[in-house]
C-alpha cells in the first residue's frame, strides 16, 4: 500500500510529495555527486561555488559574496563546494555549513546553516541556521565567531 504525502504550502497551495525546488535541489545533488566522484580538485569546487554565487539574484549574491569571504578567512580548512546545488563549506569532505538563497525555496530571506558536523553544541539546545536579509560587519564578525567555533 503506498501513501502519498499531502502539504500545503505557505501560501496555501497543496501539493502531492516533493515540490518543484525540492525536486530541483535533489537533481543538482544528483550531478553533483557525480562530477565530483569524477574530480577532487579544491580549485574546481570553489569556482563552481562561485559561479552559482554568481547566477544569485543582486540581493542573495551580495549576501553570498560576503559570506564566502568571511567563511574563508574564518576557516581556511574548510573548503567551499556546492551542496543541493547551494555554496556549501565542508571539512574532510562533511558539510559543515552552507548558504541557501532566499530566491532557491521562494522564502522570504536567505539562510547560513550548520550542519551536525558543526562544533555548536551548546546545552540540549542551540540554533543551526541563521536567516539573513543583509550582513553588517557586526554579523560578519558574529559569523566569523561561528564559523571558527564550528570547525574547532
């Protein structure tokens, strides 16, 4: 007997099982897991994390260009490359965050998440995404903190 899941979505749409944009991330994960089994180079996922940064609407792009840039100097150990077909950021091949686009899953603001392999523990409780409608260089410092604690 199969099942289907039913949702309503925000804005009060239903649908059957995935929708279109989850449905589109898990196919760019598909291609991406298969590019990648062909090649390793560091190198070749930034600039492919670039050019999707660089595909981003004006307002996710400038987000995503200042995190890629803060995550970087943060934590060179980690190494950018793309996750669901978002700028992710992994050690040892993990993701350890990521950055999704307001514009990928038609929210209202973008997010920065961590992942479980992320060092954040704090209590039984603790935040693993952040949205974010702009970046201040008090969140980059605040986003630098994280990052550094989530590779330590």
């Amino acid at each position: 007997m199969s099942t289907t899941r039913k949702s309503t979505t925000a804005n009060g749409e239903q649908h059957d099982g995935f929708t279109d944009e989850e449905r589109s991330a898990m196919k760019e994960r598909a291609k991406e897991l298969k590019t990648g089994a062909r090649r390793r180079a560091k190198a070749d996922t930034e600039s492919e994390v670039l050019a999707k940064i660089a595909e981003m609407s004006e307002s996710d792009r400038a987000i995503a260009e200042r995190l890629h840039a803060v995550i970087k100097a943060s934590a060179p150990v980690l190494t950018p490359k793309l996750w669901y077909g978002m700028p992710a950021y992994a050690r040892d091949g993990k993701v350890v965050c990521f950055f999704q686009s307001a514009a990928k899953f038609k929210t209202r603001y973008a997010t920065l998440g961590f992942s479980d392999e992320a060092n954040l523990d704090a209590g039984a409780m603790w935040p693993t995404s952040f949205a974010l409608t702009a970046l201040s260089v008090e969140d980059e410092a605040r986003i630098g903190g994280l990052v550094q604690q989530a590779v330590s």
